[in-house]
C-alpha cells in the first residue's frame, strides 16, 4: 500500500523523513516508482521545487497547501516541497501557483529548507 512508503527528501544539507499520503494514489505510485529522482533546487518564496522527468496530469490537484506537503506540478513537470509563505499565498500558508497534486507530507522541521539555496542538490528516495 503505497501510503505504507517512507521517504526521505534531501535538499542541500537537509535532509528529513515524510510519508506517502492517499490524496493522490496515481501521482504517488508514479513517483514512489519513479525515485530515486534528483534534480537542482529552485526557491520561490518558502517553497522548494525542482525539474523532473516525469508527466503526471492533474489528479486531484489544489492550490492552498500546508507546511511540510510534497506536490506534482503538472504544468511545470516538478515536484514542489512547501515549507512557508509564497509569492501567491492571500494567508500565512502556503499557495502554489496553480493546482499541484499533494503526494506526500514531510516529518520534522520542514523550515528549515529557509537555508536551500537556488542549484543545490535534492535527492527524494524511499527509505
């Protein structure tokens, strides 16, 4: 059961724990068969995202997120980590730009991706 899996999410020097979540069965079994997938990090405001291979259309995509919520972008081909505020948030969660699919949720202190900086390295994989 895919919501069984663990992942880990290294980004730059952080790295830290998450679960698969049952929002988005189809995005999450693509991914999780997917990994390892590393790509180079991209900030836009508190959120962390990076290019991917993959083409996953639109499940049951949203745009108001929480701290610590993996997503697919479909329109973008990235997987998107939020740790805070972005540029199109209209509270103090985050928001995404458009509609993501939300696959997974980070453990931990997910703010501490405050320090990721644009090209580092990220690597998701299951554990």
């Amino acid at each position: 059961m895919l919501d069984d899996e663990s992942l880990q999410a290294g980004v730059g020097r952080n790295h830290t724990g998450g679960k698969i979540t049952d929002e988005n069965p189809r995005t999450a079994e693509i991914v999780i068969d997917s990994l390892p997938i590393e790509g180079e990090a991209i900030r836009w405001g508190d959120e962390v995202y990076f290019a991917t291979h993959l083409d996953i259309p639109e499940e049951n995509g949203r745009q108001d997120v929480e701290v610590g919520e993996m997503a697919f972008w479909p329109a973008g081909k990235a997987i998107a980590v939020f740790f805070g505020r972005t540029p199109v948030s209209v509270s103090d969660k985050p928001r995404a730009y458009e509609n993501v699919n939300v696959f997974g949720k980070l453990e931990g202190n997910v703010r501490s991706l405050g320090n990721v900086r644009n090209g580092d390295h990220v690597l998701l994989q299951v554990v």
